[in-house]
C-alpha cells in the first residue's frame, strides 16, 4: 500500500499513515528506521489482521522534496508577480 504520514512522534516512535483510500492506520516503526515527516510518502505492508506495527515501510518520498519540485514552478511565479517595497 502507499500512503502519506499525517503525523509521526518520533520519541515512542508512534504515527498515523493516510491511504490513498482515504483510511487511516496507526503504525509503530521498530527502531532503525529514519524518523518520518507528516507528509513523506511512504510504501507499507500490514500484517494480516493486525493495523500495528506495519509490516514493511519504505520512504518513497520527503515531504520537503515534493515541496521543492512539485510546487517550486508555483512558488517562483509568486514571487515575480509581488512586489516588496521596503
């Protein structure tokens, strides 16, 4: 499954994870994972009948990436058509 995270505490290393469905699932990420951002999108497996801890979890990617490529054309038309007066 792919889904983003919506919130992510790493000091009990607890989070929620939004589907592309729409669902929401609480996971724990077992220590040696890099800590998650709300926003990264991530690849999981669930085990069987059971929502915690997910199974599999590979960062897909940053929120801050997505931020950078996806909305930068956007960003820099904001900025040429403001003008700051000091």
């Amino acid at each position: 499954m792919i889904g983003q995270i919506r919130c992510f505490i790493p000091a009990n290393r607890r989070g929620t994870i939004q589907t592309d469905a729409g669902h929401c699932v609480a996971f724990h990420l077992p220590e040696g994972y890099p800590n998650l951002q709300g926003g990264d999108i991530v690849e999981f497996d669930l085990p069987p009948n059971q929502a915690v801890p997910v199974g599999r979890l590979v960062l897909r990617r940053r929120w801050a990436d997505r931020l950078n490529t996806d909305f930068r054309p956007l960003v820099n038309q904001f900025y040429a058509t403001i003008q700051i007066r000091y």
